[in-house]
C-alpha cells in the first residue's frame, strides 16, 4: 500500500497517474460535442450504488475506466460554448495547473509552518485585490471557499463592529436581489432571517437607494441598529450592479457597515474597459469576490476583504497546539488568525500562476468580451417576437421568456417555459438557467464563456422555442 504515498520513491508513479488522468480530461474536452449527455439521476444511481468501495480495484487505469462511467462521461462540462447556466465559468490552464500543484504539495494556509511561501503568495494576491478596489493602506483579507463563506465572514465582522450586543435590535439592509446567503448569515449569526430588510429594486434591478434611505430612518426612529449594507455589485440573476456611491454615502450617515457583495462583478477589477462600472466599491468596510466566477478560477477560489485589518480580529482565536500568541510577537504570520476555517486550501496559487502567466488585463479581457456579447444577446432577444427580455445585462446574464404569439395565460406560459428548460437538459444540447420575476417562471444565460457566440445565443434561442412550441401544441391536443 506504501506505493500509493506520494514521496520520493514514488515520483514516477505520480506523473504516470496524473498523466494519465489528465489524458483521459483532455482526450474529454475535445470530444465532447454537447454540455451534457442528458443522464438521469435514476440512470446514474444504481450505478453508482453497485461499486462496492469495499472492493478496491488496485489499479489506476481500472479506475479511471469505472469513473469514465460514473462520472466523466455524464459529467457537466462548463466549457462547452451552449453550456449557459449557473455562474460557472470555464477555467484558464495556468489555473488548472495550480490546481495540480497545489494539491500534490498539499500545503495547508492556516499557519506558516505548513505553508511557508504559500502565505506570502496569498498575501500579495490579497494586497493585489485590495488595491484594485482601492481600500486604502489598512487593507486586508483572507482567502476563503467561496461567496457564501466571505459573505458570512463580512457580516459577522459587521456583527461585531455594531452598536449594540442585543441582536435583536440589529438589521441588515440589502435589496430583493441579492444573494440568499446574506439571510443565511443572518441566521447563522443568530440574528434571524427576520433581521434582514429587503429594499425594493427599481426596473434595471438595482437597489432603491430612495427606500434605502426611507428604511434606514424608519429603523433609526424605531430604536433599531442598523448592522449593514449590502450592496450587491453584480446580481446572480441580473448581473445588476447597485448605485454604490448613494449606498456608501447612506451607511454612513447611519454608521452601517458597509458590505459590497461583488462575487460576480468582481471580474471588473481586472477589466480594461469597464472598471469604473464599480465606483463606490471602494468606499467599502468589506468586500467578497468569487474568483472562480468572472476570474475563470476553478471553484474554489474567493476572498473577503475588509477595509481595516484589525476587524479581522473578530475572527482570532490562539491555541496552543496551532498559533500561539508569541507567534504575533515573533512576527510569524499566520492566516489561521483572519480566516474562519483552520485547514485550509491554497486557492490563492491558481490566481497567482494566472496572473503571472496571463496578467490582469488578459483576465478583464475574457470577462468584457462576455460581457460584450450579453450585449449583443440582449439586441437579438429585444428584436425577436417570441421573446420578452427583462433587463440590458450590465454583466453578462439575460433573463427572458418565451411568449407565444397567440394569447396563452400566464400559468400556461410559466409551464412552458419550464418544460422548455427541463427538455432542453434532457436533451443536452445546452444548458440554460431558470428563475422566477415578479411571482412569472423566466430563463436564464449567464453567459461566462468568451468562446460562446452570438450564433450559439440565437441557436440555443430556437430550440428553446422549439421546445416550447411542442409543449403548447402537445397540450392544446390534450385540451381539445
Ligand atoms: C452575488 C452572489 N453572491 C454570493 C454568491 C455565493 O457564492 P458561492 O456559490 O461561491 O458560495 C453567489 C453565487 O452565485 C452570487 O451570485
């Protein structure tokens, strides 16, 4: 079992593993014609089932032919052009490569002890990112597994830094479209989901600053703290950026923290052309970016910001078997103390070997060319009958409807539009999203794929239809 341990005396088996692991991805990517295959979880499970993990099989090329079945095969592939679902992004190959390495040399960033280089690397990334947000000189950050976790960490820094210890009184100010994970956080901190104020977004999907403001008084007057701000920079739907400077200006005046949510927007930072669509951000006390959205990472790779590092503090505890406190007086530096996991994965490598082979600008480059073409997504569904669109992307994702020429009720189209969805994934031939606007069932493209085009956009757009169309005709049959 010995000649499994990755070591010195096994370094040729390692490459001859991974090699051939890696020959099976590659060998994938280029030949496969469709995101998805269309596998059901009921085709999938028994196989699944069967493998009696008790029953080692011993063999690596045994292995990764069961895996082919189990998983590669059906898996799916977000770097396929017609895959325009999720925020999911395909990922960049200096990317992939940190990946490899990283996960051989298997340092942990907790503690300089078992990472040396790795917590300086990630610390040049953090100071990289505060500096494009333009946080000022008492910046900093810390790694984390994604979104939802730096929008955790944020608030419950906001917790502490708040006026008051009764969570009661406490609220957190942010707009219908923002991201569920801010309600999650609340509860987490034990403030309940009740503590969290929705604000109104107006007809482009940005927060109401006018009822922001109304709100902000409201809870004043009635005796209640206002914790924080959430200001989302790039919604999971909309892609909508909030007004950020008539947020910071508000949060202020209310000694609210303010949190900006960019986990998708934060591709801007690296984007030659449309960097100002942040402004504001950097009046933030905190700030989350997701890397492995708009930064083509693969998942995970995210950090939280914060305006002034010693607020970081609230997430430091010493032990004795990991950081002690004379650890701070030798000036040992130490992650663990801004982060709240303890073993944790250097994500931050990914990004480093991007940017050292890439550069920033060749990053923003593949997010405005998506960008771009949301742009010319929305002209094609704008001009097109069959199609109500909701909003001009100010990122990258288009949310729209089919609508059929004759006249239809609202539920019958809802169904519609979700048999259209759920064909289509069966079908596999692309993979769109769906949400709901005002109560009405929509679809979805998040469009992350510069690879994508606007013949992809139009053809995806007619089997949508397509589907659709059969959906009514089939149930007008049925009706008649
Ligand atoms: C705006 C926004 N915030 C936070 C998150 C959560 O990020 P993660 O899935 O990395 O936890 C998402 C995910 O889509 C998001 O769109």
């Amino acid at each position: 079992m010995r000649s499994h341990l990755l070591n010195d005396a096994t370094a040729e088996q390692y490459r001859r593993s991974v090699t051939e692991g890696v020959e099976r991805v590659a060998r994938k990517l280029a030949t496969t014609r469709r995101p998805f295959t269309g596998v059901t979880p009921d085709d999938l499970a028994p196989l699944v089932s069967a493998v009696d993990l008790d029953q080692p099989l011993g063999d690596t090329t045994a292995a990764l032919d069961e895996l082919e079945e189990l998983y590669l095969r059906d898996a799916v592939y977000f770097h396929h052009p017609r895959y325009l679902g999720h925020l999911n992004c395909p990922v960049v190959i200096p990317a992939v490569l940190g990946e490899a390495v990283l996960s051989a040399v298997n340092s942990s960033l907790d503690t300089w002890d078992q990472s040396a280089g790795g917590t300086l690397i990630e610390r040049r990334l953090i100071d990289w990112t505060t500096e494009r947000i333009g946080l000022g000189p008492s910046a900093d950050g810390v790694f984390t597994s994604g979104g939802t976790q730096s929008n955790l960490q944020a608030l419950l820094l906001a917790r502490e830094e708040a006026k008051t210890d009764d969570l009661t009184k406490l609220r957190i100010f942010t707009s219908e479209c923002s991201h569920f994970s801010v309600q999650k956080s609340a509860q987490l901190l034990g403030m309940g989901r009740s503590a969290v104020v929705s604000i109104p977004c107006d007809r482009d999907k940005r927060m109401q600053s006018v009822v922001l403001a109304a709100e902000l008084a409201r809870c004043a007057a009635e005796g209640l703290v206002p914790m924080a701000v959430v200001a989302t920079a790039g919604t999971t739907d909309f892609g909508s950026i909030d007004p950020l400077p008539e947020i910071a200006a508000l949060a202020a005046e209310y000694g609210a923290w303010m949190h900006v949510d960019a986990a998708y927007g934060c591709g801007l930072l690296a984007s030659p052309t449309r960097r100002s669509l942040l402004e504001g951000i950097e009046r933030a006390d905190s700030v989350t970016v997701d890397y492995h959205k708009s930064f083509f990472q693969p998942v995970s790779s995210s950090a939280v910001l914060v305006r002034d590092a010693a607020t970081l503090r609230h997430a430091t505890y010493h032990a004795d078997y990991l950081n002690p406190r004379r650890t701070i007086e030798e000036r040992i530096p130490n992650q663990v103390d801004k982060s709240l996991q303890t073993t944790r994965r250097f994500d931050a490598l990914k990004l480093w070997l991007t940017l050292r082979v890439m550069g920033a600008d060749g990053v923003g480059q593949l997010f405005d060319e998506v960008c771009d073409l949301a742009s010319e997504g929305f002209d094609l569904l704008a001009a097109d009958p069959r199609y109500d669109v909701v909003v001009r992307p100010s990122l990258s994702t288009l949310v729209f409807r089919y609508v059929p020429g004759a006249v239809t009720s609202p539920e019958e189209i809802d169904r519609a539009n979700l048999h259209a969805r759920k064909a289509l994934f069966a079908s596999g031939e692309a993979v769109v999203a769906g949400t709901k606007v005002d109560g009405r069932q929509y679809l979805k493209f998040t469009l992350l794929n510069p690879e994508t085009t606007v013949r992809d956009i139009a053809a995806v757009l007619d089997l949508i239809a397509g589907h659709a169309e059969q959906y009514l005709g089939e149930n007008l049959v049925h009706a008649s």
